[in-house]
C-alpha cells in the first residue's frame, strides 16, 4: 500500500504544486485509529527523505466513540467499526439518529446515510428488529425514514434495468419519445422497472404501458 500511495502521490504532484497529504482508509484489517507510517525506501542517505502518509483502520475502532465525536463523516465511518457492546441494529441506529438531529443540509445528510446503507446492510431479520421505531418519538420515526435513501447501489441496478426497458422499447417501436424517458428516469424500483420490461417485450403499444 505504502509503494502504491508513493506513486499517486508523485503522480498527483506533476499535475498540483500544493502540498499533498496522503491517506489510506482500511475498511478491512489494518491496524486500529490513525497513525503515520513510513515507507522505507531501499536507499537512504543525506537528501533523501522517507515517504510519509498516514494510514486510518477502520474495522477494530469502537463505533460509539466516533458517534460521540462532533465530526458528521466520522458517524457514517462508524457503521463499519466494531459496534460493541451494540447490536449491529443498534449501531445502524445510532448512526442515522445522529445524522437526523444534527443541523447539515439535506444533501449532506443523503450522502452519510448512503455510506451507512452500503457498508451496514442488515439481514432480514435485524431489519425486522427496525420495526418497533414506530412507536417511538417523533425524532425517531424521522430517522426511520432515513432507512429508505437509495444507495449507490441500487442506483446501479435500477440503471441497467431501465437501460434493458428502453432498448426492448426501440426494439419494438422506434425512437422513444422524450416523454417516456423522463418517465423511466422517475421509476426507482428495481421491481418496477424488471415487470416493465417483461411488459414491453409483448406489449402492442407505448401506450399500453402507461409511460406517456
């Protein structure tokens, strides 16, 4: 990693005459918080200098502590850390409560629960655990909805499954009419835009698929 970040840096430096602070963020192993470390060079002498960056383990930090820093990046970096004495449910709690109440723009706030839903994604039965939200304050049923931001990654698959309805679509009647892809682009559901597509490969018309 230490050779690796060498040559971006170097590379970087070409293009920018600023200095240049290199970080490697471990989201698995690593060693525990940050620290600098030192990539020894094969050779040393008078003039050289070591290459320094600094390195951040994420894994084997305690989430609480980072929940509890002033820091919003450091609440949505602590649902991949070690969630003792928590549940995994109760740190994925923890982490959009603290998000909820703190005053960022709504931009802000989508892109931290973003962090949070790709790197803290609960099996079916913690997600169940979810549920009793509802009979909580206010402030917390909030945060609930915060649960249904979508993710890089669902933006990904409902991306290639829109691209599989539009083609189907010129396949079947031509250029598509800009109404209908403004319509397309609208449709989230992966679900939705799958049926659709089973629809289009039969259907007589555009009409038909109710799409404009």
């Amino acid at each position: 990693m230490g050779k690796r970040l060498r040559d971006y840096h170097r590379l970087i430096q070409t293009l920018h005459h600023e200095q240049i602070l290199s970080i490697a963020l471990y989201l698995r192993g690593g060693k525990q918080g940050v620290r600098e470390e030192v990539l020894e060079e094969d050779l040393v002498g008078p003039g050289l200098s070591a290459f320094r960056f600094l390195a951040f383990g994420l894994e084997k930090c305690l989430a609480r502590e980072y929940l509890a820093r002033p820091e919003p990046l450091a609440w949505a970096l602590a649902s991949i850390m070690d969630p003792k004495p928590w549940s995994r449910t109760r740190l994925k709690l923890g982490c959009l409560q603290r998000i909820q109440e703190a005053p960022l723009k709504e931009t802000e706030r989508i892109e931290l629960v973003k962090c949070i839903e790709t790197y803290l994604q609960l099996t079916p039965s913690e997600a169940e655990d979810l549920a009793w939200l509802g009979t909580l304050p206010e402030r917390s049923v909030k945060t609930m909805n915060l649960l249904y931001i979508e993710t890089w990654e669902d933006r990904m698959k409902a991306q290639g499954a829109r691209k599989v309805v539009l083609g189907l679509l010129e396949e079947r009647f031509g250029a598509v009419p800009e109404e209908v892809r403004n319509r397309l682009e609208k449709v989230r559901s992966v679900d939705r835009l799958t049926r659709l597509a089973q629809k289009a490969a039969n259907a007589k018309s555009l009409k038909s698929l109710r799409l404009g």
